[in-house]
C-alpha cells in the first residue's frame, strides 16, 4: 500500500520530475518519529495548516495568504471531465503471458516468444452510468486492455458482449444519447429502463442481437473475473511477408462464467454500489489473482466469403463452433493501483494503437472508433501529452519530433526537431525504420463516393434467434423477465408493442412470454424485415450457465452465526471453503461477534443488515436454538435466508436455524438446494455442492 508521504511507484516512473506527496526533502521531527514537513506545491514549507491567515483572531481573511489560495485553487480543479461512455470503472495491473509463438501468423513482438510476460492494465466499467453510479447496473461492461509491448502499447478495447448495438459509428452518439438519462429530466441514471432506449431501440433492429445478449444475465455479472471479454471488431494480423489472417479477439476467464440474477442485482446496488470493484480489489489484494486466456479466432478469406454474414459487421458473431478458439496465452492481474486517479481515470485508451503485426479491417464501427478516442483523451485529459503520463507512457524507447503543448514532460534533448536533417546519426535524432516499421495490410480499396450500408448487413434476427435458442431454459426465462421489466418502465404502449414485433422475428414463444408479461393483449404483427431471419445452428457456448466453474474457488460464503454457535460446525464449515479456495465472511446480530458453544469468540465481519445475502455465493446459518429464535425476530435475518432461497442459493442450516427459516416462510419448501447441517463431516459435501454455484431447478420453468 502506498504511504502518504512516499512517491507512489506510477510517479516513480516520471524519474526526477515526479510531484512527490508531502516530500519537501525535509523532515522534522513530531510524537513518534521524523516525518516530512509540509510544503505548498511551489516547495514553500508550511508551518500551519489549521488556520487561514486573519487580521486579527475574528477579522477578514487575507488574499496575501498564498499556501491558503494555492490549496482552494488546486481543489477546486480537482475533478477532469468524466468519460462520455465507460465513466464508471475500475482498472488493475497485470501481465500477458505468451503460450506459444505466432511468428507464422503475425509478427507482432508480443506473439513472438512463448513464455514471454508485458505489462498489461486493464479498465473493466459499465457504459452508460456516470462515475457515481452503482456497479451491478444491468448494462455492458467495458474490457479495455492496454498492453505495454516492446513495439508500442496495444490497446484492446473490448466489452463484455461480443457483438454491438449498431453497424456504423455514425449512430453512436444517437445510442448512447437514448441510454443515458433522459435530456429534460436529467434521469434515469444507470439503466436502459426507459422511454428513449426502447424507442431509439425498437426503431433500430440492427440492435436485435445485442438486444438479446443485454436482456440476457450477462449484463449482471457476479464479478468482473467471471466475465468473457471480446475485441468485437474483425481485425488482421499480418505475417513478416505482410500476409492476412483475419482474427476475432476473446478473454476466457479461469475462473469460469458467472452472473447473479436480477432481483439480487437491485438489492447488491443497495447493500455496496462498489460491489464489482471491491470484489476485484479483496480478490488481488488477497493473493487470488483473476486469469483470462487469450483466444483467437482465426480466418481467412474462403472462410469470410463462405459465412453467412460480413465478418465486417459488428451486430454478428462467428460462433465458436464454426471457428474455434486458439487459446494463446494468459492475462493476470495482480496489483491493485497505487491511486485511483491516476491510473484507472486518466488511462487513456485508443482502438487506433496497435503495434506492427496487428491491422484494422473495414468494419465501419471500427474505422470510427479509431477517430474518436484520440479526442476524447484530448477533452479529458486537456493535453495532446497524455502519452506523457505514466499510466498512458509505452514502455518501449519512444523517439519522435513531436514537441511541446501543454504538461510536456519527456522533452528530446539536442538541436534536431524535424527531418530530414543533416546533423548525422549521432547529433540528427530519429529515422523511421522500413524494418520493423508499423505496416499496413496492402488491401486493394475502391469504390463509388456514397452514403450506404452494404446489403450483406441486412440480416438483424437470424443470430439474434441463435443466441435465444442457445440459452438453457433458465436462461430464457430471465431473458423473458427481463425484457418485460424493462418495458414495464416504458410509458408510452407503442414503443413496448413495437419491441414486440420485433421479438416475432426472433422467437415467437418469446414473443408470447413478452406479449403476455406486458398483458398487450393481442400480438402485434411482426416487424418488417430486410431479410427474412433464418435458422442457425445452437452454440452452447453463448450461453453462461453450461459455462460456468467446476469449483467454488473463488466465490464467497457468508455464515450467518448467533451466540451459541458450534464451534465445531463453524469451524469445519470454515476449513472446508478455504480448502476448496473460497472466501468466508462470517456475519452476526452484532459486528462484535458472538460467543461459541466452546467459549470462543467469534468476530464478525458484517452486521446482519449490513450484510445481506445478495453479497455471498451461498449462505449457512449456523444458529443456537436461543440464537435462531432471536434471528427470527430480525427482519434483515428474515431477508437474509428468504433472498437466498429466491435467488437459487445453496444453504446450510443448523436444527437451530429452523425458527427462522419458518417465519421466512421457507421451511415448507426446503429442497435439494437446502442443506441439513448437524454434523463437522457434512461440511465438505456442502461446500462440493456449492460447485454448482446456484440451485436453478429452483425456479424451474413453467
Ligand atoms: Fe467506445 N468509446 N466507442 N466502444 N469504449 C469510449 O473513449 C466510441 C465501442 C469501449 O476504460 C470513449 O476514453 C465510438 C465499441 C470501452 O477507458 C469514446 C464508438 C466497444 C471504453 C468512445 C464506440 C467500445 C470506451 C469514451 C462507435 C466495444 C472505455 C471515453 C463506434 C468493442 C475505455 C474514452 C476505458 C470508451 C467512442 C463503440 C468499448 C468516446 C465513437 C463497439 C471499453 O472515445
């Protein structure tokens, strides 16, 4: 952890000129040792920083008081403008790990050498909300890596769904326009659950697809280490001898898929707004550092001509099936970030940096993201030097002639500043090197000026009714649930019986479900479409639950404990999770703790209403026979094990525990999910049956 005081080891990286916190170079001495003396920015020491300076004890304030001004000035500027997209996020450092390498695919230096590491961050956010917002908003979360290679920084700046809302990046501004809170009212915040997105939506059946991947569970997910991240975007790469492969980028996550299920997503962004965010900090912190495998997915030409979509277009996927995953390597993370601003907010991503050996395609989604985020660094980080900053700075030699502008920190030394020049090799600077120079593929391009979207990105259902038909049935009901929850907030009836018809041309039991949640009555007739939807093979890997993790690593456990405990149960319970990997955290009437049956003390970490079960991936209530009667006079107790159940968690009971799961009005129901708990030896099984992450035979379709 940094210490206040200490340069931060991302200002270390600025060498002499780093602003280091509190550091005058002095020190004085104070109660318990030498510390550094305070300074104003300009080095000034400061000798009190209680007071503003005052004529006289009750006069006026004095303008001469400059460390008083310097520290007003300085605050009040503190803030730089919030991402236009992506505001809310949370980044961490790490490293790639090449498995094998690619030289006879691409010559990017990254893939060059197996068991190579680069530095990598990454910047995981949600999209719409602003920075304020809640973590577990029903939304796409951004996977932005920045990878600091040998030949220049590479930025994949993918999202968690593989495919997008639109074709052309033209519409962009209208999308995010129509997500984010509404212009007269300035709400709502965070969500999509409302007039403008469904009109802009049901207006756009280009968006089918990402309508189904966004209604879907993966826009709630448990943690960020439990999500796929995807490059969206065909992209090349390019070989020695400049030749093309096209390839398809993904992030499998080690730890396996995972979502949790909405009604615990409203209540998550109750009990911690920062639940993604401090799940990955606990998580690095703790030593369990987060893995994801890079995949490639890789075609050539025959492959892109065959297929029935454009590889061009970013509404559609390749399945897995038709083109496998090469799997390539790993990302680890495993720093958290020394300060919050300086790394996860003023990174600076861009789809434009690339390192030789990697190439665009025309996709014109992407050709338009490569205008914009030069931009929007400009916007946010005030200063076309953001590359200056250690976060943004490549960790490779950097040589140019670009100079000056605002914050300039790397300033070439000597007297050449443009070229060609005749200083000679060692006075002259820089040349550009036709070696190992960024190339780009030599694609042949012509074609009539004009404004149109080419006819083979007409068709918007077919993939939208494969990833529909993809999903377990659990799946399909929460699809269903969701769309009607979201057009439930929708005010005005046609934009819901517009949405409606469209659904007809993805599934028409969907169609129904939606029909019948919404009570519209009559089925409205479907939608108009470009081309007639057809039907696709299923791709069971669209889907997160036949996906998920064969272990409870990693997940989160929360014991409900009372006075009384058994200690014996407690601790065998406890054993059981850390050998298995998982986290417990033990919550109580009271934050103190509580008193076992053995006399220990047992401290908690939560309070019960503090601590609600929407936190945890299972829950066991280990309760005395006084304890459970108490629990059961607790509403937050009574939430805690009737939330469990409803959201299909596995739970551990102790005989004791029975008064409240009967006035949470479960005992009548307990199932499989619901697990007895009376003997140290059951812990174990407990904790394999957690394995399965949720007990989804709970809320089994009609
Ligand atoms: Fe972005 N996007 N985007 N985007 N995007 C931004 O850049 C933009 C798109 C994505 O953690 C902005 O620095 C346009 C697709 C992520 O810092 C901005 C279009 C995908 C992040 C921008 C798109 C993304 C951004 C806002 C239309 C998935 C967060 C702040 C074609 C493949 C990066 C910023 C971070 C951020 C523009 C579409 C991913 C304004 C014009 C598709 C993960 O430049």
């Amino acid at each position: 952890m940094p210490q206040r005081g200490r340069t931060t080891s991302n200002s270390a990286t600025l060498g002499d000129q780093a602003v280091q916190r509190g550091v005058g170079g002095e020190t004085h001495q104070v109660a318990g040792g030498d510390v550094a003396s305070l300074t104003t920015a300009q080095g000034t020491p400061v000798a009190d920083d209680q007071n503003s300076l005052r004529a006289g004890g009750r006069g006026p304030t004095l303008l001469e008081d400059q460390h008083f001004r310097e520290k007003i000035f300085h605050f009040d500027h503190e803030r730089i403008p919030e991402r236009v997209v992506h505001a809310r996020g949370f980044g961490a450092h790490g490293f790639f790990e090449t498995y094998e390498s690619l030289a006879d695919i691409t010559r990017a230096d990254i893939f060059q050498r197996a068991g190579e590491r680069t530095d990598a961050f990454v910047r995981f956010s949600t999209v719409a909300g602003s920075k304020g917002s809640a973590d577990v908003a029903r939304d796409v979360r951004g996977f932005a890596v920045k990878l600091y290679t040998r030949e220049g920084n590479w930025d994949l700046v993918g999202n968690n769904i593989p495919v997008f809302f639109i074709q052309d990046a033209i519409k962009f501004p209208d999308l995010i326009h129509a997500a984010k809170p509404e212009p007269d009212r300035g709400f709502p915040q965070a969500q999509t659950a409302h007039d403008n997105f469904w009109d802009f939506i049901s207006l756009t059946p280009e968006s089918m697809n990402m309508v189904m991947w966004i209604m879907s569970d993966r826009t709630i997910p448990r943690s960020f280490r439990t999500m796929e991240g995807f490059g969206v975007h065909t992209f090349r790469l390019l070989d020695a001898d400049g030749k093309a492969t096209f390839v398809k980028f993904h992030w499998k996550p080690k730890q396996g898929l995972q979502s949790v299920v909405w009604n615990e997503a409203v209540k998550l962004n109750g009990a911690d707004p920062d639940f993604h965010r401090r799940d990955l900090w606990d998580a690095i912190q703790g030593g369990d550092y987060p893995e994801w495998e890079l995949g490639l997915q890789l075609f050539d030409d025959g492959f892109a001509e065959r297929f029935e979509f454009d590889v061009l277009d970013a509404t559609k996927i390749i399945p897995e099936e038709e083109v496998p995953v090469r799997i390539v390597g790993r990302l680890v993370l495993d720093r958290c970030v020394d300060n919050f601003f300086a790394e996860t907010e003023q990174v600076a991503f861009h789809t434009g940096s690339i390192p030789p050996g990697i190439d665009f395609t025309n996709d014109p989604l992407l050709q338009g993201r490569n205008f914009s985020y030069l931009d929007t660094q400009l916007k946010r980080l005030g200063s076309v030097n953001f590359t200056h900053l250690p976060i943004n700075a490549p960790r490779c030699p950097v040589h140019h002639f670009q100079q000056d502008g605002h914050m300039a920190f790397r300033n070439p030394t000597g007297r050449a500043n443009y070229e060609p020049n005749s200083w000679g090799p060692a006075m002259g600077g820089p040349r550009e090197d036709p070696r190992r120079g960024f190339t780009s593929f030599a694609e042949p391009v012509d074609g009539t000026k004009s404004r149109v979207r080419s006819e083979t990105f007409a068709d918007h259902y077919s993939q939208a009714r494969q990833f529909y038909l993809s999903q377990t049935p659990v799946e399909q009901v929460h699809i269903g649930k969701a769309l009607v929850f979201e057009l439930s907030k929708v005010e005005t009836p046609a934009i819901r019986q517009r949405m409606v018809a469209h659904l007809r041309n993805i599934d028409e039991s969907l169609a129904q479900t939606v029909c019948d949640g919404l009570r519209l009555g009559e089925l409205p007739e479907p939608a108009e479409a470009a081309r007639e939807p057809i039907d696709l093979a299923a791709s069971p890997k669209l889907s997160i639950i036949l996906n998920g993790p064969d272990s409870f690593r990693g997940r989160k456990l929360g014991i409900l404990v009372t006075d009384g405990v058994d200690a014996q149960l407690l601790a065998a319970l406890q054993g059981a999770a850390k050998a298995e990997g998982a986290k417990v955290e033990i919550v109580a009437p009271a934050v103190g703790g509580v008193a076992a049956d053995d006399g220990s003390w047992i401290e908690a970490r939560q309070k019960v209403d503090g601590g609600p079960s929407v936190l945890y991936d299972a829950v066991a209530v280990l309760a005395s026979a006084d304890g459970g009667t108490q629990l059961a006079a607790d509403p937050a107790a009574r939430d805690f094990v009737s939330d469990a159940y409803a959201h299909c968690k596995f739970i551990a009971y102790t005989t004791g525990a029975s008064p409240l799961l009967e006035k949470a009005g479960i005992s009548a129901d307990l199932d499989e999910g619901c697990i007895a708990y009376s003997d140290p030896s059951g812990a174990a099984a407990f904790i394999a049956r957690c394995r399965q992450l949720r007990f989804w035979s709970r809320e089994a379709p009609p």
